[in-house]
C-alpha cells in the first residue's frame, strides 16, 4: 500500500505548497485522497499526453507497477458484483490497462476506506456532469462505475445553467449529509461549461478517549504575535502517541478515533521564550514526504501521559482547482486544442470545465465531522513525566488512515 499512499501524500504536500502561498494568516483544509480519486477518474477518458499530465500531477508515474495492493489475478474487489456477464461488463484486467497509473489501486483503497467499521462514517463519491448532446464511450462509463462507483450524468449547461447547477448542488448536499449546501454559487457554472467533475467526501468519526464537555473553558488563542481571540478550548489529560522534533523546535501528537483505524496527527510550533508562538513557516518548508513519515510514525513517538488543549473549530474550504492544476502541469486538459478525452467521449471538442473541490471539518469534544467535496531528527526527550500539549497558536493537521498511512484530510488552523 506504500505506492498509492506515497503519491497521494506527494500530491498533498505539492497541492498545500500552491494553495498556502498567499495564505500565511489563512486557514486551509482539503482531501487529498479525494481529490485524488477524482483526478484518477479523469484518467480513464484521457489519452496521450493529457493523461501523462494527470500521472505526473498524481505522482503515479514513480510508482509505475507499483501501485496494486497485491498480485492482480483479474477478480473482482470485495463487494464487486461478479454476477454481470463479461459481455455487458468489461473485466478488471480491461479497465486497468494503464501501466502508469493501477486505478485498480485506487479502487482497493476506496473499498478499504469504505468498509471502516460501524464507528465510522466515510464517504467518497465522484460525478462527472456532462452536457448533453456528447456521445460517450460505454467503455468508459463501465469502467468509472466498476472502479469508481462514479455515475455521469447528462446535464444541459447550454439551455439550462442554472438548473444544471441546482442538480449538482442537490447531489453535493445529499452526498454530504447537508454538510455542503452550496458547491457551485450562482455565475460559477457558465453556459459554456462542457465537463464538470464534482468530487466528495464525507467523514464523521469519535475520539477514542472523548474530551469531556465539562471540562471545555473559554482561552486565548493566538493568531500571530500581536492579536488574540477567546476559543473554547477542550482539555482532557491520558496516554497518547507524543513526540517532539528537536530541528523544527515542535511538537507532534497522535489523538486516535474509535478502534484506531483513523488517527488526527497535529504538527504544534513550540511557544518561543520571549512568548511568541513558533514558526509554521519552518515545518511547512521541510514538509516532505519522508519527513512527514517520519515525524508521525510509531517509532518517533513514544506514548506517555499528556496535558491535551485542543480548541473546538469548523473549517471549511472551497476551491476552484483548474489554476493551481495548470501550475503542477495539468494543461492539456483545460485547453480545446489540446485535450484528448477519447476514451470517454467521441467528440474532439469536450474539455474539462471546472474542477470543484470543497471541505468541512468540524473537531469537537466528541470527536470529528469533516466533509469534503485534495529529514529533521526526532529525539525522545528526557522530560518530566506529563507533556503539555497546547494548542493555543496556529498548527498544521492531517486525517490518517492508520492501516494504509494514506492522508484523508490536510489542514492548517490559524484561526479557530
């Protein structure tokens, strides 16, 4: 599992970097894993260098072979309906022809995310609105329902605009459990539009040692080293996963939800001695796949009693992703002369529209709702007995799924 989950971590920090860059005081949240899947999904209806844009965007290029789960035999994943006859239902094998990117990976992953357990919700779900008129490959329709349990939809942008965008809307909130309301505000969606590709994910989980409400008191949280503002800040005091990175002068805590299939990971600068807060600018410019690894992982963190204070917050997070694709290479596809999605339409003209993204996350003393619709040393220090871990400054976060160490969620708090 390390290919996809190293891609998708490669994506992340690259997509952060791009997002993050006029947002120093701003927060930020995305799904990687979602975002994704939803560029994977593209990638079936694209040839040539369209579709090599999307592999070296996603980071799958690198990991060419090396992305299945385990020996690929054809069948069927579990949950899979194997009762269709091979004529009406191509196998497997015919929709992961690609080499450089194993969507049958990506369909693995899917399935082992949606099978989390009953203390779990977790949805992901990928549409693709088309105009009407486009004649489409049935290859192409097969293989985005087999894999990606995606269902295009023909909708009429030309005629009918603002009645394409509640359809899409409608479908974002169902999908979200009312989470997202409002994906496309009226005006985004012009009449032009061809191809849009709506991605999102749903997540709501416990803490496995909730925070007890009663324990919840209002406290300062600081922006930066001048300005202030009171947040409810949880506290609770146990044994967690707590280390501490010597070089960046932060600490890191592993808080686990229910059963420890999902853990939220905080990347905390220390509070300086002249009682400034820490540098998030220095994490964020070592962040690399490695280090990232490395700083969470069970051998660098040792588990000892820890004073928690984490603020209760809601973030959300919408972006419109066509430019910062273009900027990490994904060109071909936006451009009428140069897209080619030949595997999922027939016509020469069909470019991709709009790439919408858009995340909610909701942490409180329960645990967490989130939704969305993308080498420094460790040492163990000898320290006294209870860490105090205060969270009352800006921090980066991230959602893991423990089994496959692949990020659900990347954000950055600087205002609760």
């Amino acid at each position: 599992m390390g290919s996809i989950s190293r891609a998708i971590t490669e994506f992340c920090l690259d997509l952060y970097n791009k997002l993050n860059r006029n947002a120093e005081d701003t927060n930020i949240i995305f799904s990687p894993v979602s975002i994704s899947v939803a560029l994977a999904l593209v990638h079936l209806g694209a040839r040539n260098s369209t579709a090599a844009q999307i592999e070296k965007v996603l980071h799958v290029r690198k990991a060419a072979g090396g992305m299945s789960f385990g020996p690929d035999h054809g069948s069927a994943a579990p949950g899979m309906d194997t009762e269709l006859r091979p004529e009406r239902q191509p196998s497997l094998s015919q929709c992961n022809k690609d080499e450089d990117l194993n969507h049958k990976a990506f369909q693995a992953l899917l399935v082992q995310l949606q099978n989390l357990g009953e203390r779990y919700v977790l949805s992901l779900a990928n549409n693709l609105f088309i105009q009407q008129g486009f004649e489409l490959q049935q290859q192409f329709l097969m293989c985005a329902k087999e894999l990606y349990g995606a269902m295009l939809q023909t909708v009429d942008f030309h005629g009918a605009v603002e009645a394409a965008r509640r359809k899409i809307n409608t479908w974002v909130e169902s999908e979200t459990q009312g989470k997202i309301k409002e994906l496309f505000a009226p005006g985004v969606i012009d009449g032009h539009a061809l191809l849009v590709l709506v991605n999102v994910i749903y997540f709501k989980a416990s803490w496995q040692q909730k925070f007890e409400e009663k324990k919840t008191v209002q406290r300062d949280f600081k922006l930066n080293q001048n300005e202030k503002k009171p947040v409810q800040m949880m506290y609770q005091k146990g044994r967690f996963k707590f280390g501490y990175i010597e070089e960046m002068g932060a600490q890191v805590l592993e808080l686990p939800y229910a059963e420890k299939s999902l853990s939220m990971i905080i990347l905390l600068p220390e509070d300086m001695a002249d009682g400034s807060t820490g540098d998030l600018g220095q994490i964020e410019s070592t962040m690399t796949y490695e280090n990232l690894i490395l700083w969470a992982s069970s051998e660098h963190m040792s588990e000892t009693t820890v004073e928690v204070y984490l603020p209760r917050f809601k973030l959300e997070g919408t972006f419109n992703l066509n430019e910062v694709l273009q900027e990490m290479g994904m060109t071909d596809i936006f451009n009428e002369s140069k897209a080619d999605l030949s595997a999922m339409s027939f016509s020469k003209s069909l470019v991709l529209s709009n790439v919408v993204h858009k995340t909610y996350v909701e942490v409180n003393e329960e645990g967490t709702v989130a939704a969305a619709s993308t080498g420094a040393a460790i040492v163990r220090r000898c320290v006294p007995l209870t860490e105090v871990f205060l969270a009352d400054h800006p921090f980066l976060f991230f959602i893991r799924h423990n089994p496959s160490n692949t990020i659900l969620f990347f954000g950055k708090l600087c205002s609760p």
